[in-house]
C-alpha cells in the first residue's frame, strides 16, 4: 500500500507500508491491504505504519484519513513528533 502523510506545511512520509495503525475519533483502528474505502476523522495521537525498514510512528494534532485502492492519505492539522 502508498502511504502519504501531509500537513499544510510540508510532505512528512510518502512511501510503501504493509500496515498503518490510526487514532480515529471514535477509536483507533488499522488499515490492511485491500482495505475498504473509507474516510475517517483523526483524532490527536499516534499514527504508526510499518515498512520495509521497519516500525515508524509519529504524533499528530488531528486530521483527516482517506483510504481508498491501497491508497492512504493522511492529511495532518499538525505533527508534534
């Protein structure tokens, strides 16, 4: 899966991952391959994602998630670490 996190500054991540974990407003949640479409409120927290090189993770300030085709696109108010 593609992986993008953006905030309105700047592209933090752009790259393959086999899995990302997400702090959803109601709940966290995580998105495998072939996931199904979905749009989801971000609430502030941990986003983790897993690649080749291994386990990354940073905290967000809110935002938006939009999966769709193995496709991910987070678009971050802010990323505190």
């Amino acid at each position: 899966m593609q992986l993008e996190i953006v905030t309105p500054d700047k592209k933090v991540f752009q790259g393959e991952v086999s899995e990302a974990s997400f702090p959803g407003a109601n709940g966290a949640f995580q998105v495998l391959n072939n996931h199904a479409p979905i749009v989801s409120a971000l609430a502030k927290g941990v986003v983790s994602y897993t690649t080749k090189e291994g386990h990354e993770s940073l905290v967000i300030d809110g935002g938006v998630v939009e999966v769709k085709e193995n496709t991910i696109v987070v678009l971050a108010e802010k990323v505190l670490s």
